[in-house]
C-alpha cells in the first residue's frame, strides 16, 4: 500500500522537510573579541555576556473593550559583561580604569574627556566549527560603566591569574554576515 492509501502526508511535519540549512550547533568557545581603544585586551579575554535585548508592550485603549497590545516603539539594551585574565603588569586593567576616569569624575575635572573621545566601539566576531569567521557583531557607543576589584591571597597554594570583570554600556549593535 501506498502513503496515500493510507492517507499519510508526504511531510508530516507541516511542510518542513530539514529543521535548517545548518544542523551544527554552536560552540561558545568560538569567538574572537576586540575593542578598538583595547588592542591588546582581546587576547586576555575569557567570557562574554552580550547584553539582553527586551521591548516593553504598549497597551491602546479605544474606550470600550479590552485594550489592544501594540510592540513599544523602544527597545531597552542592557549592559554587557566581559570577564579577562589581567596580564602580569596589569596594564589591561588599568586601561579600562583609565577609560573610567576620563568619563567620570573622581577628584577633579581635569581628567574628564569630551564625549565624542569615550564611545568606542567594539565587535565580537563569531566563527563556525571550523574556525572561519561567519558572523559580526557591532557593538556601537560602548564605554564601560563597572570594573571587579582584584583578589590578591597568599593562602592560596595553586598558581592562578587575576581575573577581571568589567562591564560596558552601549547605544546599539548590529550584526553582519561575513
């Protein structure tokens, strides 16, 4: 008997033969990170938060009935997290304490930047399983906002490295095939 005897759809998933063009799945080791104001930071970088997208719903009354949900004109970009081993003269950390200070007043105003020289822009660059570069991240108008303090102990008996974290603000990103 045949599968229309039977009557048996030719696709009895709805249609859908394959789940996608590409079954692999990805690997969150696979990532290469960089700041434009940090070049040397990207090679000390261990772990990425990218930052959570959400929108709010409008609610429209019209008077007389239930209220119509409409999408809110605004998205909310929430900040990124970046953790990263601190090199031996720690001058990827004092880099991002630098860049602190020129947007924030500590003592004075002297250190303090104008605007336009605080926004960076960073991009995370996502490879497939087999190393190539497959996808960009533009992550425009970042600064960062929070640094971690660092844990100094003589107690303990393995040799391990500082690590950092710090946290960025940004205005947008985009992403890009490449």
């Amino acid at each position: 008997m045949s599968e229309s005897e039977y009557r048996m759809p030719n696709n009895p998933l709805g249609g859908v033969k394959r789940p996608s063009d590409n079954t692999n799945l990805s690997i969150p080791q696979n990532f290469q990170f960089s700041i434009k104001r940090l070049p040397t930071f990207s090679y000390f970088v261990q772990t990425i938060a990218l930052s959570e997208v959400s929108s709010s719903g409008m609610d429209v009354s019209f008077g007389i009935g239930p209220n119509l949900k409409l999408p809110s004109p605004t998205a909310i970009i929430s900040a990124f997290t970046v953790t990263f081993l601190v090199n031996e003269n720690m001058k990827n950390y004092y880099e991002i304490v630098k860049w602190m200070r020129e947007s924030t007043p500590y003592k004075d105003f002297n250190e303090i930047k104008p605007l336009k020289n605080i926004y960076e822009e960073a991009f995370i660059v996502y490879l497939t399983n087999k190393k190539v570069p497959y996808r960009r991240i533009s992550l425009q108008g970042i600064f960062p906002t929070e640094l971690s303090g660092l844990d100094f102990n003589y107690t303990d008996t393995e040799s391990k490295p500082l690590v950092a974290t710090a946290k960025f603000v940004l205005s947008e990103f985009f992403v890009e095939d490449l």
